[in-house]
C-alpha cells in the first residue's frame, strides 16, 4: 500500500508560550519541533517537489526518530510507490549497527553491519532473484576476514576462500556456472603462489568467457557527470582518470574516451552515502558487479 501523506488529515498544532509546533496524522502526533526549534520524536518525511523525483506529492520518502534533530534508532526509505528500500540504524544522524537494503522487487539486495562507515561482522548481498551472491564477513576494523563466498545467480558457488583482515590467505577455488571446478590457488598474506595454480577446462564447451561477458553486458552510457572533477589537474576526457563527486567520494576509475567510461568502475552511492555498488565496464558495456570491500 502507498505511503501517502494525505493533507487533509493533516492538523497542524502550535503553542505560542512554548513555541512548539508538530503534527496529527491519523491521530497521531508527529513532526515535532520543541522550543528549541529541534527535530523531536516520530518524523514522517514527504516528498519535496522537483527534489524528490519520481514519488507523488506528499508521498512518504522516509520515516524514523530524531532526537535534537539528530536521527537515533532504525530510519526507513521507501521507493516511489510506497515499496521499502532500505532500513538502517543511526546513532547521532550516523549510520551504526544492522542495515537491510531492498531491490524495488521487494527482495533484499545487502545486509549487514555498519561501524564508523565500515562494515563489520556478517555481511551478505542477494541477486535480484533472492538468491544469495555474496556471504563474507568483516573484523572491527572492516577487512574482510575469514571464509568469503561468492555465487552465481543460479545459486552455485562461483568463488570461495579465506581472507585475512583484508588478504587472501590459503587456498581459493573458483568455479563455472554449472559447477565444475575452474581453478585452485594458494595465497600468502595476498601474495599468489603461482606454483600452486592450477586451472581445470569445463567439461561443458564454453566460449571465451571474456567475450562472452562482453557480449551479455549492458549497453550503458557511463557518461562523466558534471560534478565528477579529478583530485588534480585537468581532464580532457580521453584516456585514464579518477573522478571523484561533490562528496569527495571517488565516482569513476578507468579508461574514458570522449567523456565515456570505457573499462574501469563507476562507483554508486546510496542517499546516505553509503557505497552500494560497484560497476564493472568493459569496452563501454556494463558487465557486472565489483566487490565492496568496506
């Protein structure tokens, strides 16, 4: 059901002595500002129009509690339409402890744990199909550590190994999509044995896997925005660069020809803030995701 902040249930109350105003909706009071002119209890907040693109006016964009204007416990953000997108927990207007994203399908796309903008513990992100496409798990200090597994849509392991607070460590399998074994490797603190790899033929006839990925990506235009702009100098929009966006956030890494990202990573942010994905272009086409390390 729509989120729909209807205006004529809306009462709006004032109290002159204390300077207080707040407001009823279905019988309920929300939207409070003390006399101290802070942000208090339960906010429902509405579409802004020309800002919040895409929602009906009044519609609800997200809804939790401030404490003196700062957001405490669980918040949440709805799609246009009313469907969840994402539930986190803030303490002091920061993001800290679980969070849940979700797919406009209504699937969980990423959970885990958020500490001074890392993640910690136990991390997973689904495919769009709700089956599961990463299981890792982060120390305190956010490097991945221990048994980290990686899936293809059709649920089968794609890669798994081990990590040490941010490095391979031991051995690592990696697999095709029906199952067969691709290849075997040893890591030393992030440091590939090369003796050690060995690399299995499917036993199902595939084409050049790089080709093939090439040709199933998406045909998306990784144009350069206009706040992207590199740390230093100038650029022309040819060749290699990193463009970082108006947050200092690095927004695109790679090779670009006329303003296109061409191969290379365009990084995705959330309204938080928070990085949401990472993805990976191959001569101009979209061939997936990248992995989020923190």
């Amino acid at each position: 059901m729509k989120r729909i902040l209807y205006f004529f249930i809306l009462i709006y109350t004032f109290n002159s002595s204390l300077a207080q105003t707040s407001k009823v909706i279905n019988g309920e009071t929300v939207n409070v500002i003390d006399e101290n002119n802070k942000r208090q209890g339960k906010w429902l907040i509405a579409a802004r129009p020309k800002v919040d693109v895409g929602y009906a006016a009044g519609e609800i964009v997200e809804e939790g509690n401030y404490v003196n204007t700062r957001k405490e416990g669980f918040w949440k953000k709805y799609y246009p339409g009313g469907k969840l997108k994402s539930e986190i927990f803030y303490v002091g207007s920061r993001p800290k402890g679980a969070y849940t994203l979700y797919y406009e399908n209504g699937q969980i796309e990423e959970q885990g744990n958020w500490e001074r903008s890392k993640n910690t513990g136990e991390f997973k992100r689904y495919h769009p199909n709700g089956k599961i496409a990463q299981d890792f798990s982060f120390s305190e200090t956010g490097q991945r550590t221990g048994k980290q597994t990686y899936y293809y849509e059709n649920g089968n392991v794609r890669l798994e190994g081990t990590w040490q607070e941010g490095l391979e460590a031991g051995e690592m399998k990696e697999y095709y999509e029906n199952g067969d074994i691709m290849s075997v490797k040893n890591f030393n603190s992030g440091v590939l044995d090369k003796a050690s790899v060995e690399v299995y033929a499917s036993k199902v006839a595939i084409k050049d896997p790089v080709k093939a990925v090439v040709d199933a990506g998406k045909d998306i235009n990784a144009s350069v925005e206009k706040e992207e702009k590199p740390n230093q100098g100038t650029f022309d929009g040819n060749g290699y660069k990193q463009l970082f966006n108006a947050n200092k956030q690095i927004a695109k890494d790679g090779t670009f020809k006329r303003y296109r990202l061409m191969d290379g990573k365009q990084y995705v942010y959330d309204d938080n803030g928070l990085l949401k994905q990472i993805m990976i272009f191959k001569e101009g086409r979209y061939i997936g995701d990248g992995v989020i390390e923190e």
